[in-house]
C-alpha cells in the first residue's frame, strides 16, 4: 500500500468520524419530527373523524340503537357509543379487602397479535409496550343479575390488534363492520366476548374530591400517544384492569381496589414502577403500598374517607371492551389539598400548548362545561357513562341527606 493511498484512509476515517455522528444527530431529529407530526396528527383525528358518531350511525342504520346507553344527567339526552342493558344488575359494593365478582385464575394466555398492526400503531406516534391485561374467560348471569365474571391475563398485544380491526371496520368506507355484526348487536350477546377474545376489563372512575365550594371531578386531556381515544377528554383514572398477584402470591386487597390504587399512582404521580410491576424484582404484590400516593389512599380508605362504589357496566363497541364505572370520593377535603400540590400526572396526559388546560384538571361536578363538552362528543362515550353515573350518585347522597336530617 503507498503513502497516498495510507494518508486517504486516515483522511476517510477521520471525515466518518466527524460526518457519522453529525448524520445520525439528523436523522434521529427527523425520525422525532415526523413521531411528533404524526402523534399530533393522530390526537386532532380522533376529534375530526368522530368515531364514536360513526358508531352511533351504525347503530341507528342497523335498527338497534335501542342497544346502546342515553344518559340522564349530562349532555343532550341523545344515546352515546356505548352497549347496555339497564335490566342487567351487578354488585356495587368494593370492599377494600375483596371483591366477589371477579374469579381470577391469575393464567397468562398468550393471543396470536399482528406485527403489522403494532408497526402502524408506532408510526403514528403510539407508545406501545407488552403488558398485561384481564379478560374475560366467562360471565355468569342469572336472569338480570351479572353474579360472577371468570378472568385471566392476557397480552396487551392481542388488545391493540383487536381494537385495530374493529375501528377500522367503523371509519373505513369500504369495509363492513363483520365483527359488529356477529358479535356487538347488543350487551347480553357480547357479553364474554361474544366470539371476540380478548374482551379486557376496564375501569372507568369518577376520582371525585370535596372543596369547601362543592364537589369536584378529575377530568384528562388524553395525550396523542395513548392506543386508545387520543387527544379526547376523559375521567382519570381510566385504565385496564390488571392482576393483583406476583409469582403466586395475591394480595390482600381486592381486585378492584388493589388496581385503583395502582392506577392513580401512575396517572396522578407518574410513577413507572406499578406499570412494569411484573418485571421487578418483587415476591409481594402489596410492595406498592410502600410508594407514598399509595399508602396516603390506603390511609384514607382504611380511616372511612374514602367511597369506592361500582355504579354501572357498559361495553364500548369501539373496543369490544367490558366497562366498568365506579366512584372514588375521597370526602375530606385536606385530601384534595395534599394531591393538588403533590400530583404529577404522567405521559397519558397532556396538557395543551399554551398551558391553558392542564394535563388534569378539577371540575366541578355539575360544570356545565362537561355537558357542553358531551354534547360536542369530546369526552369519551365511557366517561360521559360514569360521570352521568357520578352525578346520580351525588343526588342520591343529597336526597339520603335530607331524609336524615328532616327525620
């Protein structure tokens, strides 16, 4: 090898070493640019393509709007995207330490997913991990009465898949919507699924909270990164419910309470270890009452300052998800105090640009706002279902009240 040909491979190496870094800087900004283009485009989506109005259409198009919910105390009394039975009963009682309604075999059943689907998900700006979700094996109904639900864990992969399919069968111009047909004419047919797996549990909770002036809601702006419902308002905690027990081992608590604690320790105090509990190092499920958010709700429950009532069950066509409703009223008001200075609501909220609207937000219940915001289908069809459901069970509080007291 001569001098020259020596001198232009050093040449050759320093110029990569200088240039390499300098392109892949740009080319990682570009790929950030176009995420964020595509996040952002996604949230203004889900307002612009107003699924859940195309879900109401289908509904009506078909004869069986009927099937779906009409709320009573918010909004324009028109019916929303939502599957229910108003004959079909559930339990509303959520003992802090059980809840009989759930049967949990805590077995991981692992569905087929698509890739392809997860690709076009990311490409858009969605933030997408492999967790767990519970789903429904079987449901139990006796007459009217929903007594028992047969649950598991399932892959958060199979979800999104599912949840893919069924709206692009809705907003597609081309497609018919096979999978509403068969499966999602009404609440009883799709219940457990109807022949749709996996049909996941969620939780939809009307956090509410007493100030001196009334009671207050706690209402999202759903970040643009979120699987499901981007850029729309909703209640939070909003979430799939999980499972309660590690390497055998179950918690004391319930079910239910067990996963709101979990939840608002994320969404309020964004704290990452509750979301990859499965992959810490832990022998018991009850660590997370070590984390402060977590130990100040199981302080108030356990004093009786905090009511967790299960108040309906609906199931999303958008998702063939089972939804359940509950309030969360923390009735002392130093609790609100502590959160509002404390709380720092993590990556599924987003607050607006200007910093006009925050991530979370305190409304008051009866805020004629969120019927406007109703009306307009900017909240989500599950929460427009719990916070009409909140609303009857602050009147029902009042009306108990005024019994009590003219007696």
């Amino acid at each position: 090898m001569t001098g020259s040909e020596i001198l232009l491979l050093v040449l050759g190496a320093i110029a990569g070493a200088v240039v390499a870094p300098i392109y892949n800087k740009r080319i990682a900004a570009i790929t950030d640019a176009r995420l964020r283009s595509a996040s952002a485009k996604r949230g203004r989506d889900s307002q612009a393509s107003l699924l859940a109005k195309k879900i109401v259409k289908y509904y009506a198009e078909h004869g069986i709007s009927s099937s779906l919910y009409v709320p009573n105390t918010i909004g324009a009394g028109r019916p929303i995207a939502l599957l229910h039975d108003a004959s079909v009963t559930i339990p509303t009682v959520v003992n802090r330490d059980s809840d009989p309604l759930f049967s949990c075999d805590h077995e991981l059943t692992r569905l087929p997913y698509s890739r392809a689907v997860l690709r076009r998900y990311r490409r858009r700006g969605v933030r997408l991990f492999d967790g767990e979700f519970m789903w429904v094996k079987s449901a139990v109904l006796d007459g009217d009465d929903l007594t028992e639900l047969n649950v598991g864990r399932v892959n958060f992969y199979s979800y999104a898949t599912l949840l893919y399919k069924m709206q692009r069968e809705i907003v597609s111009r081309w497609r018919r919507p096979v999978l509403h047909d068969r499966h999602l004419q009404n609440f009883r047919a799709a219940l457990g699924g109807g022949g749709l797996k996996p049909q996941a549990i969620g939780c939809i909770t009307a956090l509410l909270v007493e100030r001196s002036d009334g009671t207050y809601v706690a209402v999202a702006r759903r970040s643009a990164k979120v699987v499901n419902g981007p850029g729309t308002r909703s209640l939070v905690p909003v979430y799939g419910m999980e499972c309660n027990a590690i390497a055998g081992r179950t918690s004391q608590y319930g079910l239910t309470f067990y996963n709101f604690v979990r939840e608002f320790s994320e969404e309020f105090f964004d704290l990452e270890e509750p979301v990859h509990m499965m992959l810490n190092r832990k022998v018991a499920p009850d660590w997370i009452f070590n984390l402060p958010p977590a130990a100040d709700v199981l302080t108030e429950s356990i004093a009786g300052r905090l009511i967790i009532k299960r108040t309906g069950v609906c199931i999303n066509p958008n998702d063939a998800i089972l939804n359940f409703s509950y309030v969360a009223h923390f009735t002392d008001p130093a609790f609100f105090e502590r959160l509002e200075v404390a709380m720092e609501p993590n990556w599924e909220n987003s607050a607006n640009r200007d910093l006009t609207i925050g991530a979370i937000q305190f409304m008051k219940l009866n805020d004629p706002t969120l019927d406007q915001l109703a009306t307009d289908q900017l909240i989500d069809p599950s929460s427009i279902f719990a916070l009409d459901l909140a609303r009857q069970y602050l009147a029902d509080l009042a009306a108990e009240a005024a019994t009590t007291g003219a007696s």
